[in-house]
C-alpha cells in the first residue's frame, strides 16, 4: 500500500487546496471524472458562456424597442458550443498537465472509497490500487438528483451535467424544476429556438428566493414559457425524441428532450464514509466543524459534499480555509456562511444576499424595506426597463443591513457595494451619505432603495 502524507478526493475546489507551499510533500489527487470539477465542465462557466448568448439573441430579437431594425436570422448551436466547450475542455486538459508535471503530486484518475481510517481503494481502469494517508480533503462534490418516475421509465432524459453538450437544441424542452439551474438552462434554449415547459411543483419559481423576486420573476416567465406550476410528474411514456410527462393532474406535456433539474444530492454515498468514520447529515452532506474538519482524525471536507451553501465561491473559499488548517494545525482559522451572496443570471438577472423578507418576517425580526425601480433612474430609462428592481431589508433602530435583493440588468455586480456593507458592518445611512453614487449609472437604483429605508 502507498502512504502519500495528503490525499485530495476531487479536482474541482479541491485542487485548489494545493499550492506550492505543499511541495515538501508526498500529495495525491484522486478525480473520478473531471479535472476541473463540476463548474468547469457541466456548471457555473459553461452555463454563463452559453446564457450570454442567447442574451445576445434576445436583444437582437428586442431591438425594436430601441428603434433600431435588426433581425435574427440563426443561433448556430453547434458552433455556440464547440466554442464554449473547445476553450473549456482545453483548460481541463491544462489542469491535468499541470499537476501531471509536478513531481511531487500524484494523479490517480477513478473512484475512491474508504477501507478503513485514512485508507484508500481506488478504482482504474487499470485496476485498483490501495493508498494510506496522512492526511486527507474530500471535494467530491454532488450529483442532480433523478426522481424515481423518470429513472424507472427508462427513456432518454438529459441533466445539466450533458445538455450543454447536445448536438442541437431540442424543438420542445420539457424541463423538470424551478430552482435557478432549471430557469438559467430554460434561457439558454428558449433564447436559441426551443419551445420550453417548465413543471415545478411550487406555485412559483425560483422558491428559495425573496418573495418579491420569486413572484415578479414568475410573472415575467409566463408569456416565455409554459408553466406547469404545482405539479410533479408521475411517470414517464413515449419513446426517444418523442417522449410524454404525466402529471400529477391528469394532464401531460408532449417533449423531444427532458431535462431534469429537481436538485443536487451530495457524492458522499459514493465513498464508503462509514469505514472511516466519518459522519454525514441526513441529506448526505458530510458534517464538519467550522475548520471544515470531519468527525474522523486527520479527514477534512469541502464543497458541494458538504456546504450548506452549494455554491462555487464558498467551495473556494472553503479551499482555502483548509489548505491553512492542514499547514497549520495550531493557528486554525474557519469559514464563514453567513453572509453568501448569490446570483441567478437568467434575463433579467438576480442576485441576494442575506435574509429575505419573509425569513425577517418568520423570524420576528423589526425590519424596514426600501425598494426603488430600474425604471425611476435615468440609465434604467436608456435601457427602457420597466421591471427591474432592488429591494434591502434594514434594522429600523439601527440602519443594519438584513438582506439585499435585486432583479435587472448587471444585479450580480450591483449587490456588491451591499455585500460589502453587510459584511464589514456599514449601516445604511453611512453608506448612501459618505461615498458617492455616479450619476446616471445603474448603481443608484441601490442608491435609491437605501433612501427608501427613510433612516
């Protein structure tokens, strides 16, 4: 059995960890499908490059607003992708041969799963090989999750991890989910050409977010989509290309493609946990302590396996809180959950961060609201905006800010002067009189929801 003195499960946040202050080390990475993990290859990148795009279309399709004749004439799909994919494969492939030429990194392409404490079988398709550790991170990452009928119907059904890479977009998408993979991905195809169902089984989409956002996005997406709104499918018929959903309420939906996009599940039932003790949640993630240490000696956690917020930015900084941990043991330092902003990049746009209103509300929290519309500022009349908005949640007595949410053009880059205050405890009369807002640009639709406040 080979001892390495650090094992690394997952390539994704994972290889981050790594950096030249390990050099003194024997180090192993061990990815079972992936150099670059999830949000190089089937997420976060791939996902934007491809819903800038049909944004790109959809303004050409939309310039008439703005009294200029333009048409669409074609999105060629196949060219959007290789595009896409040949840059992004290409920075998998580097990846590779970077930790590859390093000579004190071994890389070990397959499965991994626990024999024992800090014991490893890993499965090649050269055959298995057993490693020890002295230390290991696991960053496997998660899966989408299938729902029974459509796994038990078994017919043809596409997940985010393979429908970016399809060869043409799809007549009739049906898509299973609401969340925001669910309605970035209804973008990308709806904005090249494809007819899209969305079934969801909450009234609106985007449930998880500010209720505000939630309903207006949901208004917005009726005329675009149809919306199967409370209902869940109940089995799956019909044949490849030609498939038929069933729903709870006796109705069906007709489809060339199905993609399911319900959720994630983490990969912690992949790896044998149990053999080294390490304990998991009741949804799979792998419990750690505010150091991203596990419950087994010597066994660290990061990412999607484990976070309470599944985003690639808290993996990241979670790489960072344990490559510190792991060189020093004595000066530990922990992440931190509580303020995660988070972004929506379908058209328009959302971003958040902090409590939403009705988590205020079922908290019993004192808080103000303050709200200005994109189009109540100059730059939102440039760009006729009608329904963008920002919306923040402020302590009364003291001007804290609580929660921050905003729909429209750029919001992902928007929220961040409030991101900024919410972390370092910039009270809103502080932050709408001391720094200047330039005028006419989009930031003072921010500007004008702290005025709001009245404080």
């Amino acid at each position: 059995m080979r001892h390495h003195d650090l094992v690394v499960i997952g390539a994704g946040s994972g290889n981050a960890v790594i950096d030249d202050s390990f050099a003194d080390l024997d180090v192993a990475i061990v990815e079972e499908r992936w150099f670059g993990g999830t949000c190089l290859n089937a997420g976060c990148i791939p996902s934007k490059m491809l819903t800038y795009t049909a944004h790109v279309a959809r303004t050409v399709r939309e310039a008439g607003a703005y009294g200029v004749d333009a048409e669409l004439r074609a999105v060629r799909w196949r060219e959007v992708r290789d595009r896409v994919f040949t840059r992004l494969d290409a920075e998998r492939e580097d990846g590779r041969t970077y930790r590859e030429q390093q000579e004190w990194v071994t890389l070990y392409e397959g499965r991994a799963r626990f024999t024992g404490p800090r014991t490893l079988r890993i499965d090649r398709v050269d055959g298995p090989v057993d490693v020890s550790a002295g230390q290991i991170v696991v960053a496997a990452g998660g899966r989408p999750l299938v729902p029974g009928p459509v796994l038990d119907a078994g017919l043809p059904y596409e997940t985010s991890d393979t429908i970016m890479r399809i060869d043409a977009p799809p007549r009739h998408l049906a898509i299973l989910g609401g969340g925001y993979i669910a309605a970035e991905l209804a973008d990308v195809f709806a904005g090249t050409g494809s007819s899209v169902t969305i079934v969801e089984k909450e009234e609106q989409l985007l449930g998880p977010q500010d209720e505000t956002v939630r309903e207006r996005f949901t208004d917005l997406a009726r005329p675009r989509y149809d919306l199967r709104l409370g209902r869940e499918v109940t089995a799956v018929g019909g044949r490849p290309g030609g498939l038929r959903l069933t729903l709870d309420g006796g109705s069906t939906v007709e489809a060339d493609a199905l993609l399911v996009a319900v959720g994630r599940v983490p990969n912690s039932d992949r790896l044998d946990l149990e053999a080294a003790g390490i304990a998991t949640h009741d949804d799979g993630r792998v419990i750690v302590d505010a150091h991203q240490r596990t419950t087994a000696e010597g066994v660290f956690a990061l990412g999607d396996i484990c976070s309470p917020v599944p985003l690639k930015h808290v993996a990241n900084r979670e790489a960072k809180v344990v490559a510190h941990n792991l060189r020093h043991p004595d000066d530990l330092i922990a992440a931190d959950h509580d303020l995660v902003p988070a972004a929506v990049f379908t058209r328009p746009q959302i971003a958040s961060v902090g409590a939403t209103e009705q988590e205020c509300r079922d908290s019993g929290l004192d808080y103000q609201v303050g709200t200005a519309g994109y189009g109540d500022i100059a730059y939102g009349w440039a760009m006729e905006d009608t329904t963008g908005f920002c919306k923040v949640l402020a302590e009364p007595r003291t001007g804290r800010l609580l929660g921050a949410h905003l729909m429209g053009e750029q919001a992902p880059t928007l929220i961040q002067p409030l991101v900024l205050a919410a972390t370092l405890g910039i009270d809103a009369t502080t932050l709408t009189k001391s720094p200047y807002w330039i005028h006419p640009a989009l930031t003072e639709v921010v500007e004008n929801a702290l005025l709001d406040l009245g404080l």
